[in-house]
C-alpha cells in the first residue's frame, strides 16, 4: 500500500512541476501560493467561503493572481479595473466556459446555455433571447406575466391572515412560475403537486451542487468514483428533471405549430427541425435537456433568493421600507399595479433593488470563465482553456466607490438631489459577453415583485429590527439569506 501512495505522489509531482516548467517556457502563470502536490492551494481556500478566501490572497498577490484547485490552475481577477479589462476590453478572450468535473460527468457531453461556448453557445443564447423578444421581452406580454404573478403571490400572502411566516416557499413558487411561463408557456397553482415536487428536485439539485464536499470532488474528481454518494443523489434528481421536461417536449411535440410558436421549448424544437440538414447539430434533445435545466437554476434560485433576502433587510431598516412605501404611494397609490414604467418615477425604490442586490453579492464568483485562446494579459501568459475567476464581491463592495460597502444604505445609488444614480460598479449579472442571459428578466422581476408586495403590506418581524442578524448561511457558491419569520399586514 505504502510503495503505491509513494508512487502515486511522485508521479503527481512531476506531472505538477512539469506542467509550471511547459507554463513558464511559454511566458509565465500571474503569481500565487505556492501549490502543494496533489491538493494544489486548497489549505488556503475555505470551500464554505471562497470568496473571503481569494480576498486574503488578494492583499498578498494583488488584482491578479493564481490558485491551484487541485493539479488545476485558476486565475483570479480581482477588483473593477482588472474584471472589466478581461471581462470587457478583452471579451472573446475571456468568453469561455470551464465545466467543472461534476458537471461535465452529469452531463455526458451535452451542452446548455451555462457551460457552451463559440458557436453553440451563440445558437442557444440567440433562442433563448429570441424567446424573451417573441413573448414580450421589453414589451407588454412578460411584463403582464409578472404582474399576474405578482398577484398570485400577493393572494397567497394574504392567507396567512397577518401571522407569522417563513416566505421561502411562496416567493420560491413566485419565481419558478415565471420561467414556467416562459419555457412551458403556463403557471401552475400554488398547491399543484407536480409544481411542488420540481420545485423541490431543482432545490436539493442546487443546494447538493453548491455543497462544500461537490466543490472539494471539483478539485479532486476521483473522490467521486471512491465517494460516490452525494453524486448519485445529485444525478437521481437530476434524472428527475430530464424525465420531467421529456414529458413536456413530447407534448409540445404533439401540439406543434412551426408557424405559431408558443414558448422556448417550441421555439427549440422548430430550431431542431430547420437543423435536420446541418452537418453540425446545436439543437438536440441532449442539449434541451441541459438547456431547461441551466435555464431553471439560473432563473429561480437566485431571484427567489434575492427577494427572500431583501424582505429580511427591509425588516432590519423599517426606515428604508417606510421611504420606500411613500414613494410607492405617491406614484402608484394602492389601486393599479406597478409596471415598469413607473421605476422612471420612483429613484428611491430603484436605487432599493440595486443596493438589495450589491450588498447580497448573491454570486461572490459568478460562473467560472476561460480563456478561448493563449492570452497575454498584464504581462502574464495565460494558455487556452485556463480556468478564470471574477470576484464580483471586490466590485460590489468596493469601498471607493461605495462609502461603507458593508452598511446597507440605498443612498448608494442615489445622488445628491435624490435621483437615481448608475454605477458603473454595479455587476450583480457580471459583464462583458457572458453576463447573465436573463438579466433584464430578473431586474423586472426584482423590481415588480418588491414593489407590489410593499405597495399591499406593512412587513413586521417577529424580533426587534435591531436583532436581526442579516449575515448569510453559505457562502460558497452562493450567498444564501438566513431562515426568518415575518407578518404580512394588509394595508
């Protein structure tokens, strides 16, 4: 046993030392700790918070420098200057994607919109926007769709007669109807108990694929053939879900109208036939599968996390909420529902939705980049396929462009005549050419759904406002708000 552990760590370093001599007779890697054989920098890295984590190296290494997960090189950007010079003034370069060992095994060589590149890539994303654009994107059809959700959720939230509750759940179904809409062009009831069980698969799905052991098998990928125990939970549920969405694409087949497309899956499927000639398929039932499921994670869990946090920040500053529902008087009053036209008139509660978002900082890394080609970037060398990591926390709590970036104050966007004011600083969605596809989608959202539940409740904690502790649960992947329990009080 020993003779082989011996062997193994020796071939592991000369495989490690070999590949930093290839590095370093091209140009050179950006600096960094100094990687251990094997584990590479992981004794430096808290998979629980790798972003506070790539902060302490920051101050050591700079804007930009290299950490080992692994025998795996990644490239840390960090700070406004350096994320936008890649992200941005360097954007094809910096377009690609790096799979992480657990994704690529889960998805056997099919591709969706989160992890494609070049051209695939380019194909899903022009559907997918092509979707949003058909089904009113900008236009009155999606807009109307939230507002008719917003007051499904508004409905739900008056059941609970003003008592106390955790509002996890409804905002959660709030924010998969949407996409629901979108990708299945129907809402499902509050109560439907195939809803209630997608919901629940896609949750274990995410929180199972954030965890710290899936982060420590991304670095150590034979851990998940010795180890195999939270994968098969993570691959059950994600069978689940292909199953689930199988049986709506052959719905969708039976009822088809190429000249009449009703949603993204008909919008795909019409893709698939005009493809039936190519030499080069994008359009696949593998590649839907993926798709839906990417479109999901990326569609629900956020937005309903960003609202269950931002509901939980409006308790800890009741004076924030007060300013807030005086503008939603003033310029909506209590009889119409907000549209998105109103946010031209309403600094305050835009400026509320920005803050909510920059001080969450709900993806501290968003998605692992990499570079599409060789790429010389502040004198360093940084070879094709290299993994790269954004620290949006450095951007979204800069503290020269925002005075007391951990204080939550909307007066960070607002200037000094109380009108809303940009920041070029303000990358909840990331930048360059792989910011979030459903932007636009989730910045209505946010705003529509705030703004309709302050416009009909008064929010009560059960705690003094004082004593609410506002620090997130987890912070590996993503920022998740704590557990709370709130009063809902029709005004």
């Amino acid at each position: 046993m020993y003779p082989v552990l011996l062997l193994v760590f020796c071939l592991s370093c000369w495989l490690l030392l070999s590949r930093r001599k290839q590095n370093a007779s091209k140009g050179k890697l950006p600096p960094g700790p100094t990687p251990l054989p094997i584990i590479g920098n992981i004794l430096q890295i808290d998979v629980k918070n790798i972003s506070q984590s790539l902060s302490n190296l920051s101050k050591v290494y700079g804007p930009v420098f290299t950490v080992y997960f692994g025998m795996k090189p990644a490239v840390v950007l960090y700070g406004y200057e350096a994320v936008k010079e890649a992200l941005v003034g360097l954007g094809e370069e910096f377009a690609g994607r790096s799979a992480s060992p657990v994704t690529k095994k889960l998805n056997k060589g099919h591709v969706g919109i989160a992890y494609s590149v070049g051209k695939t890539w380019k194909e899903l994303r022009s559907c997918y926007l092509m979707t949003l654009r058909s089904f009113g994107m900008g236009k009155r059809s999606i807009e109307d769709g939230i507002q008719e959700e917003a007051h499904c959720l508004v409905e739900e939230l008056r059941k609970t007669n003003a008592s106390l509750c955790d509002p996890t759940f409804t905002l959660g179904c709030a924010s998969f109807n949407v996409i629901c809409s979108i990708i299945f062009q129907n809402r499902f009831d509050y109560t439907d108990q195939d809803f209630l069980k997608l919901i629940e698969k896609i949750n274990e799905f995410i929180a199972i694929l954030s965890s710290p052991w899936i982060q420590l098998c991304n670095s150590f990928p034979i851990l998940l053939d010795y180890y195999p125990g939270n994968f098969s939970k993570l691959y059950q549920n994600f069978s689940y879900l292909k199953s689930y969405f199988m049986e709506k694409v052959a719905e969708h087949q039976e009822s088809l109208d190429i000249d009449n497309p009703r949603d993204f899956i008909d919008c795909f499927l019409i893709k698939m036939e005009q493809e039936k000639q190519s030499q080069e398929l994008i359009f696949t039932f593998g590649n839907l599968m993926i798709t839906l499921t990417d479109l999901f994670i990326a569609g629900t869990q956020t937005t309903s996390a960003t609202l269950k946090y931002a509901l939980l920040l409006l308790l800890k500053h009741p004076d924030v909420t007060a300013k807030a529902q005086e503008e939603i008087e003033r310029v909506i009053g209590r009889h119409r529902s907000p549209c998105m036209q109103d946010r031209s008139n309403m600094p305050y509660m835009d400026a509320l939705v920005h803050e909510v978002q920059r001080f969450i900082d709900i993806a501290p890394n968003s998605v692992p980049h990499a570079v599409t080609r060789d790429v010389k970037f502040r004198n360093y060398f940084i070879p094709k396929g290299t993994m790269i990591l954004t620290s949006l926390t450095s951007i979204l709590h800069d503290d020269k462009e925002f005075p007391n970036p951990k204080v939550f104050d909307p007066g960070h966007f607002l200037d000094k005549n109380g009108k809303f004011k940009k920041s070029d600083h303000f990358m909840a969605f990331s930048a360059g050419k792989r910011a979030c596809t459903g932007e636009s989608l989730g910045r209505m959202e946010l705003f529509l759904f705030l703004t309709t539940i302050l416009q009909n409740f008064t929010l009560k904690s059960e705690i003094d406002p004082k004593d609410i502790d506002t620090t997130a649960t987890a912070s590996g992947v993503a920022r998740v708000p704590p557990n709370y329990k709130l009063c809902f009080i029709p005004v």
